[in-house]
C-alpha cells in the first residue's frame, strides 16, 4: 500500500504537500485478523487450589417442594417403565406374529433375491433381443455388400464387353493404318487423293472450305499479303459442299 508523505503530517501545508515526493509506506495485514487474547493465566497453567478445591453447595430448599418434587420423580419413573413394558409386549406380539425384526429382515432377504433373479431374467431376454438384433443387421448389411459388389461385377462385366467389342473394331480398323510397310502406298494415296479439313466461318453461319491444293505447284507460287487467303472476301464457290472423306478418315 502506498500513501503520500503529506497525509501523514498534520503540519505540512498544501504547497509543501504539491512539492511533496510521494514515498512508498508499508503497512502490514498479518495481524489485522487476530484477536486480542484476554488478560488472565495462560490456560495452559494449571488451576489454583481456591478454584479447584471449591465445594459449590446447593441452596436449601422447601420441604413442600422436595415432596412435590420427589413425587414427581416416581410418578415419571412410573410412566416410563410402563411404556417400557408395554412396547416390549408389542414387539413380542410383532414376533410370534411373524412381524418382528428378524421376519422382517428374512423378508427383505427374500425379496432381494427374488429381485435378484428377475434381473438376471431380464438381463438374458435383453441379451437374446440384442443378438437377434445384431443378426437381423448383419444380414441386412451382408445383403447390401452382396448386392453392391454385384452391381460392380455386372458393370465390370459390361466394360469388358464395351472394352473387347472397341479392340475388335480398333483390330477391324487397323488394317488401313499407316504403318511402315505400307508407307509409300499410302502417300501415293494422299498425293492423288487429298482431303481437304480446313474450312472458315462467316457471321451468317456459311462454312468456306479451302480448295483442294494441287498435287504440283504450276509456276510460281503465290506469295500470302494481308487478306489475300481469306475466304469470307471472295465469292463461296464451295459452302454447302464440304470435301469427300475417304474410307478410312470416316471408319475411324
């Protein structure tokens, strides 16, 4: 806790107290929750021999109270032997009856073993639902996996036939590839045959397919100026008619 120099002298002025220099005061807690002990002898010294040797005797009291008194004494002690006597006829009675404490404890005993034997009861009928239970969702489950790996052995046997119908045809077709034995033919083919793709589009939708080019050039060949090859700005000569495609180019 920290408190200002100038609160604590009743002497200092308010100038003083501005000029003052704030010092740290410490003040401790650890005694503010003790009670101050009672003066007197330590209890742990023994008593002195006025106090321990003092006899307190009673005040002499009325014959006529003492009467009424010890008249009273009798007559309670009467009414609590009779109850005495009274609540251990009953509880006799209770136990020749079969309702004492020792029936009674015989037939909590035999209620919780019939308990007992209920409970395992229940718990056998629980256990026999509960694996019925678990064996009706395993052959659903079964059932489901079955019918799933079916469905991918059906597709996978549709694939197989799709796949070996495309290797026949892609066998069937293969006989017209260009391979290296038949290389020569087939350009020969190509330079007395060509075929011709390339084609253009104008905003109306007309497609302008490109002239089939000529197996030899005549003279000299044209050389390509700005628009010069576009097709949408010479008049269609071929725009319905797209160029033949040979046998093979179709088959495939």
């Amino acid at each position: 806790m920290f408190l200002n120099r100038c609160f604590l002298s009743p002497a200092s002025s308010n100038s003083s107290c501005l000029n003052a220099v704030s010092l740290p005061l410490f003040i401790s807690s650890r005694n503010i929750g003790r009670r101050t002990p009672k003066p007197g002898k330590p209890p742990i010294l023994p008593p002195a021999k006025k106090v321990l040797y003092k006899v307190v005797h009673p005040p002499w009291m009325k014959p006529e109270d003492v009467k009424e008194l010890l008249w009273r004494r009798h007559a309670y002690n009467n009414a609590v032997v009779s109850l005495r006597k009274v609540f251990k006829r009953e509880i006799e009675a209770k136990e020749a009856a079969g309702l004492g404490i020792e029936a009674l404890r015989v037939r909590e005993k035999d209620e919780l073993n019939e308990l007992i034997l209920e409970n395992e009861r229940r718990n056998q009928e629980a256990t026999l639902k509960r694996e019925r239970q678990e064996k009706e969702e395993y052959e659903k489950i079964k059932a489901e996996f079955l019918g799933e790996i079916g469905k991918k052995l059906s597709a996978e046997a549709e694939n197989a036939k799709e796949k070996t119908i495309e290797v026949k045809k892609m066998i069937e077709i293969s006989q017209t590839f260009v391979t290296k034995d038949n290389l020569d033919d087939k350009l020969k083919e190509a330079l007395e045959k060509p075929v011709v793709f390339d084609y253009c589009i104008d905003l109306n939708g007309n497609k302008f397919f490109d002239p089939v080019p000529m197996k030899y050039v005549e003279g000299t060949p044209t050389r390509q100026k700005a628009r010069v090859f576009d097709r949408s700005l010479v008049q269609p000569r071929n725009t319905e008619t797209p160029p033949p495609q040979p046998a093979s180019a179709t088959s495939m």
